[in-house]
C-alpha cells in the first residue's frame, strides 16, 4: 500500500507543478502582450516626421 500511496502522492505533485508552469507561461504571455499593446500605442500616437510619406506629395 505504502508504494500506491507514494506514487498518488508523487502525481499529485507533478500534477500541481505542471499547473503552476501552466500559469507562469500564461503570465508571461499577458505581460508580453501587454508590452506589445503599450508600444504599439506609443507608436501610433507618436508624430510623424516630415518626408517620411505620411502625405503624398502630388506636386512634383
């Protein structure tokens, strides 16, 4: 009996830890994501420098 309850215990630990290393890599990817989100933000809200193309020049 003794080595059925070492192994339920040692699947339940396994178990949790990949549970938790579940959750770590779905943190990480929110942060990314977020930092994503931040920069690209920061980028469409920055001006545009002249002769970068943002206005057609027809003149020429």
């Amino acid at each position: 009996m003794s080595d059925m309850a070492t192994a339920a215990v040692a699947t339940k630990q396994a178990l949790f830890l990949h549970k938790a290393q579940i959750a770590m890599v779905k943190k990480q990817h929110e942060m990314e994501m977020s930092l994503i989100n931040m920069l690209t933000e920061a980028v469409e809200n920055a001006p545009r420098p002249d002769g970068t193309g943002a206005v057609v020049n027809k003149s020429a």
